[in-house]
C-alpha cells in the first residue's frame, strides 16, 4: 500500500475536509495527528474526515 498522502480541501468558510489516502498506522499516524492539529489551529470549525 501507497505511504499516507493528506489532502486539505476547503469546501466553504470555517469548514475542511482532509481525504487521507495510503496506510495509516503507527508510522504514519503522527502525520495525520499533525495535519488535523493544522487544520483545526486555521480556525476549522467543521471538520470531515471521509472514510
């Protein structure tokens, strides 16, 4: 499986959405933590985690 790749899409003001794609486990799993944590310091007041 492909190593994890984030992406951040800004669907409207205040809201994201990250589609994460790839293996997510313990070695990849800071990452994730990571973009989340950027993604809600921005000023997200939504966020959409698809599965």
């Amino acid at each position: 499986m492909p190593p994890l790749q984030v992406e951040s899409l800004i669907p409207e003001p205040g809201a994201a959405r990250l589609v994460m794609t790839g293996e997510l486990d313990y070695t990849t799993a800071r990452d994730a933590s990571a973009e989340v944590a950027r993604t809600l310091a921005a000023g997200v007041d939504v966020l959409d985690l698809p599965g």
